[in-house]
C-alpha cells in the first residue's frame, strides 16, 4: 500500500495524509522538543527530500520563523512541481527570537521573500502564523485582506490559518480555503473546528499530532490512527530529520488507513 492523498478542502490541490515538517531544517533555537538537535547537513536535508518523495509525501510545511528551512528548502528541491509547499506569514525569528508583524505591507514583503527563498514564482499555500490572538489578527490587521489579494493575482494558490483559539479557527474556517489546527488523543479541543471545516468543505492540516514528539513511541501508532480517522482531517504535519523515523511515520500512516 502506499500513502493516501486527499483532497484539501475545496483548493483543487491533493495532498499526502502525512506532511513532512521542516523546522529543524533551519531552526534549533527556542524550540519545544523533547530533545536537543544539531541541524542536518545539506546532505542530509537532500537525503530526506529523496526519501520523502520515494514515500509518496508531496506536501513541506515552512515558515520564515523557521529559521533558514525556506532558503535550504529553494536550494535543495528538486522538481518543484512533485511537491505541494505550505509557508506562513506573520511571525519573524531573528537573533534567536520571535517577533510578530501581520500588517498588509510586511506580509506583501514576506511573500516576495519566500518566493525568493523558496526559489519558486507561486507558493501553493499561506497561513497566517498566529501569535494567539487570532481574532485581533483576523478583524484588526490587513494581512488576511493582502493575502486574499495575492490569491486573486495568482501568486498564491489558496490561503488559510495555523490558529491558537477555537473562536479563531472557526472564523478561518468561513474566512479562508485551509485551516491549521493542533489535535491529538490528549488535546481535542479543536474537534469543533474540525467539524465545522468538514461541513464547509475546507482544508485541515493537523500540527501537534504526535504532540511535538513528547508522547512515548509506544503511543505513535494510536496518534495516527486517532487522528488520520477523524473526519474532515486532510493531513497531519510531522517534522523530523531522521530518516528511519520519516519511514517509520509512513508506515504508522498506511497502517492507520489500512
């Protein structure tokens, strides 16, 4: 069996059940694993793209807040055409620390940025990178507005929200083509977000779902099981720099669907 691909709501994209994360591709700084790493090598990084792809994942998840994983990501690509990436606007990691900035002009500049970097001339998919306050960005910034605006010029191809609120995710819902949730056994409090993408035919991608790798390896198997079986779910978005476990994460997947 190979990977599943699902339909991301209504964007016309089809994307792999399981998304290969790459924040510790560029960033090992302030960050909330259960361990310390050292970041890979660009043949390293090379090495888990071709395994990637060998696996049937089509679909990167970057943001600028991620240190350089959009530029090594430009760099080491190949046949950019195979592969579905995902970027973010709104957060900035400079000198070892966050900023946030959702105003209509930097997010203009952070996508010509991550065109640049991405070495691409269109990003398959935004999101909005919340700081938390996810309804002050939604009813008090332009960034959603200059998003939708690129959308329209075709430099994006759809648009979406990685939220921190229920409220927040149930407004990105109605707002945007994709939303970003965290949901895994031990936090399910954005079901409801879930459900309402469901019913309006949105995309969903999952952040957190093996719980930024703090749950036991034993439980793995049931996270992705948990997870991939709720309805509405369109992929869950798991970061590593290790290739058995990249391989290990596919079988965990196929089998959960089996």
């Amino acid at each position: 069996m190979s990977l599943q691909q699902r339909a991301l709501g209504q964007t016309g994209l089809n994307v792999s059940c399981l998304g290969l994360g790459t924040v510790k591709f560029g960033r090992n700084q302030e960050v909330k694993y259960s361990r310390e790493f050292t970041l890979p090598s660009d043949d390293e990084v090379t090495a888990l793209l071709e395994l990637a792809n060998e696996l049937d994942i089509n679909l990167l998840d970057t943001a600028p807040a991620y240190g350089s994983s959009e530029q090594r990501l430009g760099r080491l690509l190949r046949n950019r055409e195979d592969w579905i990436i995902c970027t973010k606007v709104g957060e900035e990691f400079v000198t070892g620390k966050s900023f946030f900035d959702f105003s209509g002009e930097h997010t203009r500049k952070s996508i010509e940025r991550s065109l640049l970097n991405l070495n691409t001339d269109y990003l398959d998919l935004v999101l909005i990178h919340s700081d938390g306050n996810d309804m002050a960005i939604i009813n008090s910034t332009d960034c959603l507005a200059m998003l939708t605006e690129l959308k329209e010029k075709g430099v994006i191809r759809a648009i979406g929200m990685s939220t921190k609120s229920i409220e927040g995710g149930l407004k990105a819902v109605d707002l945007t083509d994709v939303v970003m949730v965290t949901y895994n056994p031990s936090s399910t409090d954005d079901e409801t977000v879930i459900d309402r993408a469901l019913a309006n035919n949105k995309g969903v991608l999952i952040k957190k779902a093996l719980n930024s790798g703090n749950d036991c390896p034993d439980s793995l198997a049931n996270n992705f099981d948990f997870v991939l079986n709720k309805a509405g779910v369109s992929s869950i978005i798991v970061g590593t720099i290790d290739l058995s476990h990249l391989e290990a994460n596919v079988g965990h997947a196929i089998k959960a669907l089996a």
